[in-house]
C-alpha cells in the first residue's frame, strides 16, 4: 500500500513539474515575441525620426 502511495505521489509530482516547465516555455516564447515586437517598433520610430 506504501509504496503504491509513494508512486502516484511521485507521478503527481512529475505531471506538476511538467505543466511548470510548458508554463515556462509558453511564457519565454511570449517574451521574445514581445521582444521582436519593441524592436520593429524602436526601428519604425527610428525611420519616422530620420524623416
């Protein structure tokens, strides 16, 4: 019974660990895409300042 109890603990665990890390790559792939984002617009903002 123990170590049946210990495994799901274990699994739970390891489905916690994997939503983080899928919370984390969802959240590092919106930052560079809001990175990409400010730098167009820094460049657009630069174009408009040389005209």
């Amino acid at each position: 019974m123990k170590k049946a109890d210990t495994e799901s603990k274990i699994a739970m665990k390891k489905d916690a660990i994997q939503l983080i890390d899928e919370s984390i790559q969802l959240y590092e792939d919106e930052q560079k895409s809001l990175q990409e984002k400010l730098q167009k617009m820094n460049e657009k903002q630069q174009d408009l300042a040389m005209k």
